[in-house]
C-alpha cells in the first residue's frame, strides 16, 4: 500500500542521509539511533490509531447488518400467565414420567 511505501521510504532516507552524516563526522552515532528510535515510535504511533479508525469502520458495518437483521425479525408474542403454568406444568409432568422410568443394567466384562 501506499502508506507501507511512505513509511519504509522515510527509514531509508534517514538510514542513508543519517549514515552519510555519521561517516562525515558531522553528527555523532547516538543522535542517528535516537532518530531511529524516534522515527519507530512515531511510525507505530501512527499505525495503531490508524488500525483502530479501520477497525471502528468495520465494527459499525456489523453493527448495521445486526440492526439489519433483527429489524426483520417478528416480534415474539406474548403468552398469558396461564398458558405459561400450563405449559410448565406440562414439561415437569414429563420430566417426572422419564425420572421413573427404570434403566437396563449392563455388566461389565
């Protein structure tokens, strides 16, 4: 991408121009490797919050197709109390019927 580019362009730059200066003796090695060092920072500084504006971005797409997708939802209808009892009691009186149901044993060989 072009950013990728820009940012390993602007290294090189300072790689050489740094490097040239140093061996001229115009300007100590410590001062290039703190610019290099500067130079990192601020170069992953600026892709992180860019990473995160990409992630926001994408985030709010699925936001939209969730709100998409329950807008087409029908609403559940509401029971009354007692078809709930009844429904409760219906599912207890079969959970009951299983529970006394009596199970084959298997011996082990």
């Amino acid at each position: 991408s072009l950013a990728r580019f820009a940012i390993y362009s602007s290294l090189l730059l300072l790689y050489t121009y740094g490097g040239s200066l140093v061996i001229k003796g115009a300007m100590p090695v410590r001062s290039l490797i703190a610019g290099i060092g500067y130079t990192f920072s601020l170069v992953f500084a600026t892709q992180g919050i860019t990473n995160t504006f990409a992630d926001m971005s994408r985030a709010m797409v699925s936001v939209k197709k969730i709100e998409d997708f329950v807008d087409t939802l029908e609403p559940i209808s509401t029971s009354s109390e007692d078809e709930i009892m009844d429904v409760l009691a219906l599912r207890s009186e079969s959970c009951d019927e299983e529970s006394s149901e009596v199970l084959p044993v298997v011996e082990n060989r």
